[in-house]
C-alpha cells in the first residue's frame, strides 16, 4: 500500500495567500529602492554628481539623509534661488550646498534655507560643481550613519534588507518545489531556500554599500557666522556672463573690429542681430568688462548709430541697459523703441532714454500722453557710466545710473505699437528738452536688452562687476 504523507507545516504556509501578500510587498519595496539607487548614483556616468546630505541647514527642502543629484552649469547662467553645489570656502576639500541669493563682485553669496543669515564667506565662481537637479528623501541615511560612526542603525539596517530579501522568496508554487528525494541518498542536498538566503545577504551588504558611497566626502556645511573673506573674481566673470545670468534677449557687445553688423548674443540668436548706420566705429577703450570686453564704440553724433530688424510686439515689461560715454557736450537718443525700418526715422517712437544738452538724461513712455523721469545729475563728463532703465506697469519707471536708482515714475503703459530696438539715434520729435541732435555723440558698448524688469540687486551687480 502507498501512502503519502502530507506536506511540511512551513512548505504549506509557503504556498498560502499570506506569504503570497509578503513577498509581493517585500519585492515592492526592493524595487523601489534599486529605483532610487540607479537614479542617485548612475548620473555619475554621464558627469553629474550624487552628494549626501549631512547636516540640517537646508531643511526642509533638503534634510538629512537626502540625496541631492547635482547637474554640472556654467557659472554664467546660475541664477539667485537655485541650490549649488560648491567648494567649501571655509574648509578647504569640503563641498557646501545652499542657495544662492546673490551674485557679488567679489564672489556668490551663498545661504542656508534653514539659517537665519547668508554665509559670511562668498564663493569664488570658479568653485562651483552644479546645481541641484531632484533630491531623494533619506536615500543616504546610511551614509550619515556611517559618518558618525553610529553602528547599530547600519546593521538594523542591513538586518532589515535581510529580512525583506527572505521575505522576497518566501512564497513559492507548488510546482516550484523539487521532486522528494528518495529514500537512500549518497550526501545532503542544499535546499533553495538556504541558497535564496546566501544569496540574499551579498546583495543585502551591496545594496547597503551602494548606499553608503555616494555620501563620501559630499557633506556640505552648515555654518552661519564665518568672517567675511573676499575672494579674487574668476577670470571669466565677465560682462557678457552677467548679462547671460540676467537672460537679455538681445546683447550687443559692440566688439567687433570690423564690418557693419553688430552681433546679438542674447536669447533671440542671429535674428537680433544690429546694423551700423553712417560713421561708428569700434576701438579700445570702453569699460572694464573683463578680458576681452574692452573695446566700445563711437558714434559721431551725426550719422552712427545702430538698427534691429527683428519685430518686437508691444513690448510692456522691459529693461533697457547700456554703457555710455561722450565726446561731446551736447546730448541725443541713447536708445529706444520705434516702427522705423532699417535706418528710417521712426513715426511712432517711445520706451526710450535720451541725453539732453544739459549732460541730463531722460527716460520717457508714451501713452496718449508723455511720461517721463529725469536724472538729477549730469553725465556729459568723458566717464563711463552705466544707464539702466525698466518698466512694467506694476513697478512703473525706473531709470537707474551706475547701480542705483537715480529717477521714477509712473505711467499706465507704452505705446501699444509693434517696432525694433534702436540704438544711438531716432526721432525726439515733441520730447521735452530735446538735445540739438538726436544722434548721440560719444560711445556705447555692452548694450542688452530684456523682456522682463531686472531687480534693483541684478542693476546693481551689472555696475559692480566693473569695479
């Protein structure tokens, strides 16, 4: 008689619902771990950097235990707001990640979310690795744990992956189980389960240290009251990486040695580009913009000036922004907006900053009526200045010179035409104190012009990169 003798308790509770439920969960949890990994430590291979949160001083968007994914960026398009990845200026092979709140002449201006102060040591921008692109909660605990020498949480948690690796093997199908074994046998089989858990403890200790490595020297400090130090201005920081920082649509450098078109570097490409229109020519001598940057050009007063050919719907939030020097007593028109053509004189004009014969400047709207601000001073003295002039209809007029703010005003909103951005020259036809010619006499360079209005700190930098 053949009798068969029933299934093993465990084997039983195997093949249940319960350990059914179990292992699916287990495998969850297991998978959305290797997610995160891969996405922590394989944008290594394309260059990027992993760092481990260490201390607390960017709570709470980033706390301890978080994995910050860092994407390489120049320098000249990092952006006030955006966390940085950085060398540590006050320990020398640390890294430091915060937010950047300003860009000085002398350095980055770097502050915690979480202190009540920025950092008293700026950065040099040469020292920056990144910015944070994603940051993934508590990945790199380990790694924390593992700095601070704290062993019982490493090994609760490499007994926990243990215990979910098991857990992920542990329901099994009837016919997943092997045929009995007979009743004489020549050694001791190794049964699956013994080699599932073998198994599970290597990749439990990888896992566990695939977690650990991304934070190895990757902490950032969280200190608040260091001495301010000044830090030497990379040699690319430049006029034109402020100007990139800033976004211009269009950007002259007025750089050229030779030919008539002047080249847009801003957002708009090629399609930006300005003609020069009768006598201007580029020479040395403009301000200091940075290696390079130091040539500008000179119109006559009669016939130089420049023209876009790129239209320009109805612009209402603007800035305008130029540096200037004469080389004649007497003013005209250092920039504008008009429907003239080409070289034509335009009929429909405003949005524009002109000099008057006094050395005054004049920044002017039109909107069925004139709307102007006038500078205090007068700036007809063979020094580089820099003029800056914005609007939008919830900040009204600004006309700022050398980095602060010299005149404002208010006016409901521009002419609503569509024109092209005009330089040195266009019609002043029923302006207040208008200049003897509307050519403007003397030199220009680093012209940039934007669709938005830039900060009191953005003018201000621009004028102190310089300095």
């Amino acid at each position: 008689m053949t009798t068969t003798l029933p299934a093993p308790a465990h084997a039983a509770w195997r093949q249940g619902w319960t350990a059914f439920l179990l292992t699916s969960l287990a495998r969850v949890v297991l998978g959305a771990l290797a997610v995160l990994l891969a996405v922590s430590v394989l944008p290594v291979v394309i260059g990027w950097q992993s760092s481990v949160v260490l201390s607390g001083s960017m709570a709470p968007t980033l706390t301890v235990g978080d994995v910050a994914v860092v994407r390489p960026v120049a320098v000249a398009v990092v952006e006030p707001g955006q966390v940085l990845l950085v060398d540590d200026p006050d320990s020398p092979g640390e890294l430091r990640l915060h937010r950047l709140v300003s860009v000085q002449p002398a350095g980055l201006q770097l502050k915690g979310d979480a202190n009540a102060a920025a950092d008293g040591s700026l950065v040099a921008p040469s020292a920056v690795h990144g910015v944070v692109t994603l940051g993934l909660p508590l990945v790199g605990q380990p790694a924390v744990w593992l700095a601070q020498g704290q062993v019982l949480p490493l090994a609760g948690t490499g007994l926990g992956l243990l215990a979910l690796l098991a857990l992920a093997v542990a329901h099994r199908r009837p016919e997943d189980d092997p045929p009995a074994a007979p009743p004489i046998a020549t050694g001791r089989r190794r049964r699956p389960a013994v080699r599932g858990l073998r198994r599970g403890a290597v990749l439990a200790s990888a896992v566990l240290v695939a977690v650990a490595v991304p934070g190895a020297g990757a902490a950032f400090s969280d200190t608040t009251a260091s001495p301010a130090l000044t830090f030497p201005v990379a040699a690319h920081w430049t006029c034109p990486d402020v100007v990139a920082a800033d976004r211009a649509t269009h950007y002259y450098r007025l750089q050229e040695r030779s030919g008539t078109i002047a080249g847009n570097s801003g957002t708009t490409g090629a399609a930006g580009n300005a003609t020069y229109g009768g006598t201007a020519t580029s020479q040395p001598g403009g301000p200091n913009c940075g290696a390079g940057e130091t040539r500008a050009v000179t119109l006559d007063g009669s016939s130089g000036y420049l023209w876009t050919t790129q239209a320009v719907a109805n612009p209402q939030s603007f800035t305008t922004q130029l540096w200037f020097n004469t080389r004649t007593s007497r003013g005209g028109k250092l920039i504008g907006f008009g429907n003239g053509t080409n070289g034509d004189r335009s009929g429909s004009y405003d949005r524009h900053v002109y000099m008057t014969n006094a050395g005054q400047l004049v920044f002017g709207l039109y909107n069925g009526t004139i709307y102007t601000v006038t500078s205090p001073r007068t700036y007809n003295d063979g020094a580089w200045h820099l003029m800056t002039a914005s609007f939008s209809a919830g900040s009204g007029m600004r006309l700022y010179v050398d980095g602060a703010l010299v005149a404002s005003g208010w006016a409901p909103a521009a002419e609503a035409i569509t024109g092209y951005w005009r330089i040195g020259f266009d019609n002043l036809n029923t302006w207040p104190a208008t200049p003897t010619s509307e050519f403007f006499g003397g030199s220009l360079a680093h012209v940039s012009i934007y669709d938005r209005v830039l900060s009191a700190n953005d003018v201000r930098e621009a004028w102190e990169i310089t300095r």
